[in-house]
C-alpha cells in the first residue's frame, strides 16, 4: 500500500492487512489503525496510549512528533493520510508526546486537515493515534555525520546541504537552484518535501531557529521551500517557518529560502 509524491526517496509503504494495527514498512513503526471520537487532554492521551492492548501488544504509547509527522500524506488534504491504511481518520488535531521548548505546558500536535505540526496547551482536547516499537532514527546525540559542506541524517539516509545560499528563490528559482547544485562530488539535489523538512527541526530549542545549530550552522529562522505542492494540486506549495516549526502554504511565486536535500 506505497503512498508518496512522485520522485522521492522511501515512499510511503504501509501493511494494513490487521484491521486494528498498521506497519509502517519504512519506519517499522506499528500504529493504531482505527481511532476513536473522543478527544483527550495530553495526560489522558499518553495514559490512555499506555494502557491500551491492540494486536496482542501492551506496549503502546503517544508517538513524537517525528514519528507522527511521518505517516502525513501531502498529496491530498482532509484527512492528510493515506485513507486506505488509516480508514475514518478525523481531519483533526492530534496529540504528540513532544514537549514544547517554548511553553512548559504546551506540546507538539499534528493537524491532518492540511498536515503540519504546531505546539498548543496540554489541557486543550485533540485526538489520539498511540504507536509501538521502533522511533525514527537515533537520539538526536548521534543523528547527524557531519562534513564541511554536506550533513548526512543517519536516521533518514538523508544528505543535506549544510550552508544555505543567501538569497531568496521563488519556487521554480529554488528547484532551479537545487538541481544545479554541486558540493564536492556530490550532485543530484533537489527540494525537500515537507515531511523531509520536518524531519530537521529541534523540538528541543526554545529559540529560533529550530534546527541543530552544530551541524547547520547559520540557519535563519526564517521560511525555506518545500517541493510539495499544497493537496497534491500545483498552485500552492508548503513552505516550513524554522522560527517556530510549523507549516503554511502559499502562492510559488513568493521568494522564500531553500535548503538542498539527496
């Protein structure tokens, strides 16, 4: 059940064949496949999560952000998930276990109307999709191999661009500008999609921008392009505000900046 936009690399591949569990076969992250209506406050999300026993399990939990944000599907909207896997998904808020750097008693949400994360107060009530076993990559300690001009994720495979062009591209400029782009030997980048994107920000800075500041020196906390157009559709496109963390979407012909990826 692959789901992803065309061209990228690990597209998405689900094993949706119990009908109370999901595999994410990228990740080797389990989720809940079938929610329920009833909203909850963080605590009761994470007690409810640790409490639950689906498929034989009792080890389930409130996933993070990076690991929600992962089974986001960018090429449709209302919900921004593959509805085959996940059938009857709300267009909603759901919970992370991601504390806000910001805010002691705030937390991270991801909002699959659209499909971008934000923080809001643990007391407020959003959805719930608990998940087990495996997180996304390692700690954050060991993520990054970092070179003079390139900084390799060794949780997603993905190699960045480590210093970022001055300038501000449209998004046709910011494609252009990517697909031109040699450092060293390496060639071959391209924009990143949103959920690539999302991958790189550090829920754990308090202030912008939110990104390891070792292996990406000189970030702006600013807004950098994506290549995923906004509900599959050209004519919008997502862009990622590093200041904050969270997403919006606008016309591709306003200059934002951009950061590689291959």
């Amino acid at each position: 059940m692959p789901n992803s936009a065309p061209g990228l690399p690990n597209p998405q591949s689900f094993d949706a064949q119990d009908p109370n569990v999901v595999v994410d076969r990228v990740t080797g992250l389990m989720w809940q496949r079938n929610v329920d209506d009833r909203p909850a406050t963080l605590g009761e999300a994470k007690q409810h999560c640790e409490s639950s026993s689906l498929a034989g399990y009792d080890d389930w939990r409130l996933p993070s952000r990076i690991e929600l944000v992962s089974i986001l599907d960018l090429t449709r909207v209302q919900p921004a998930i593959n509805v085959t896997a996940f059938p009857g998904t709300p267009s909603d808020w759901f919970w992370t276990a991601s504390p806000s750097a910001e805010n002691a008693e705030a937390a991270w949400y991801v909002y699959f109307y659209f499909g971008y994360p934000k923080t809001d107060l643990a007391s407020n009530q959003f959805s719930v999709r608990c998940v087990r076993t495996n997180t996304l990559g390692p700690t954050l300690a060991t993520r990054y191999e970092v070179q003079s001009d390139t900084v390799r994720d060794l949780g997603t495979g993905l190699v960045w661009q480590r210093a970022v062009p001055l300038e501000s591209f449209t998004f046709e400029g910011a494609r252009a500008y990517c697909q031109e782009l040699s450092l060293g030997a390496q060639q071959g980048f391209r924009v990143p999609s949103l959920v690539e994107l999302l991958t790189l920000i550090d829920e754990h800075v308090a202030l912008g921008p939110m990104i390891d500041a070792s292996a990406f020196p000189n970030t702006p906390s600013e807004a950098f392009w994506s290549c995923s157009d906004f509900g599959g559709t050209a004519g919008l496109a997502w862009q990622l505000y590093f200041d904050h963390g969270n997403a919006l979407y606008g016309l591709p012909s306003a200059p934002f900046r951009v950061r590689c990826v291959r």
